[in-house]
C-alpha cells in the first residue's frame, strides 16, 4: 500500500470517527438534588440511569449531569449559560427545578418568573426542553399549593415544551423508595423515575 493510500485511510477513519462523535445527541439535565444523586454512590443518579435507559434503546446519548444539591430555580437560571454552552449545541434540556423553592417558601411568582426566563432563554438560542413538575405537600397553605403546583402547566403550555406533571410522581412519600431522610429517592426510587420520564425523553430524540 502506498504511503498516500494509507494517509487516506486515516483520513477515513478519523473523519468516520468524528462523524461518530459529532452524532452523539448532548442532553443536559438541569436540576437540584433530585438530578445529581444526593446520597447515592457514583452511577446510580438520575442523569446517568437515564442515560444507560436511552442507550438500551438504540439512542446514542451523552447527559451532563447539571444538577447541584440544594438549588433553586434562581440558582439554576444563574448556571443556565455555562452549563448549556460548547459543543455539541445540547439536542434537549431537561428542567427538572422548583422543589427548593418550595421547601424553602419562596413565593412562587418567583419561581415562575425564573422557570421563564431559563425556558426564554432556551427558546431563544433554538434549544429543545422539557419541564418537569413538582408538587406542593398537602400540609402546605393551599392558596400556596395552588400557586406553586399551577406553575408547571401554566409554563408548559406558554412555551409549548412536553411537561411531566410530578418528577416524583409513585416515589414521593414511598418509605421503601425513599433515603432515611424521607425526601431523596434511593436507587431503586431514581430507576422508577428514569423508567417513568424515559418514554417522553426518546419522544423527544425521535
């Protein structure tokens, strides 16, 4: 084989290999504890099960894992630029932030002024989301509950983007699924949380 012809096979191969990479849909999942694993060993939170689940099913998937524990929907709009920036551009933003909000009785047109701003914000450089809910505990005021837990819909249909109501829907309240603190799902809580988003995640890839 001729030197040339050998150049032009690496040449192959690199460009294949770049394509390769280049096709690798970038997901970045924005949210609190609930998104980075509170508790939990290395592997089991909910960014990284979700990512082993889409792959499972044929999706060549990398997601960043842009949770941070105890944060709040202004935390996370303050982290919207740098963890959504370089490439690739991010194919889907998951927006999972609001529960510190209201555990800490932030009022709640606060946090839907910041939920709006970072689904603008995303709207405006051309990036996908999805949004998903959390609900106000029945021990709280109910005007508050009110308040809070009509954000996620209100924001869903404003901005068109696939709403799941309650990121903790069948684990909330669960002691079996739940860490001894009662609130942070174990592993077993985050693979049922992956195994109910997952089908609107692939929705969205397809």
């Amino acid at each position: 084989m001729s030197i040339r012809a050998i150049i032009l096979s690496l040449f192959l191969i690199v460009s294949s290999s770049s394509a390769a990479l280049a096709e690798k849909l970038r997901i970045v999942a924005l949210g609190d504890s609930l998104t980075a694993g509170y508790g939990l060993q290395a592997g089991e939170d909910y960014a990284n099960q979700l990512q082993q689940a889409l792959i499972s099913k044929g999706l060549d998937v990398k997601i960043d894992n842009a949770g941070v524990s105890g944060d709040t929907t202004a935390g996370g709009l303050s982290r919207l630029e740098w963890v959504t920036a370089g490439e690739p551009k991010p194919a889907l933003v998951i927006v999972a932030l609001g529960a510190n909000d209201m555990l800490r009785a932030i009022d709640p047109s606060t946090t839907e002024s910041n939920l709006r701003s970072i689904l603008k914000n995303l709207k405006d450089k051309d990036i996908p989301a999805v949004l998903y809910g959390m609900k106000a505990p029945i021990n709280m005021p109910p005007a508050y509950r009110k308040s809070f837990n009509d954000i996620y819909p209100t924001l869903s249909e404003e901005f068109d983007v696939p709403l799941y109501p309650f990121f903790l829907e069948g684990i909330a309240m669960n002691s079996k699924l739940n860490l001894d603190d009662g609130v942070h799902p174990t592993k077993e809580g985050v693979a049922l949380m992956v195994e109910k988003t997952s089908p609107l995640i692939e929705k969205q890839l397809k």
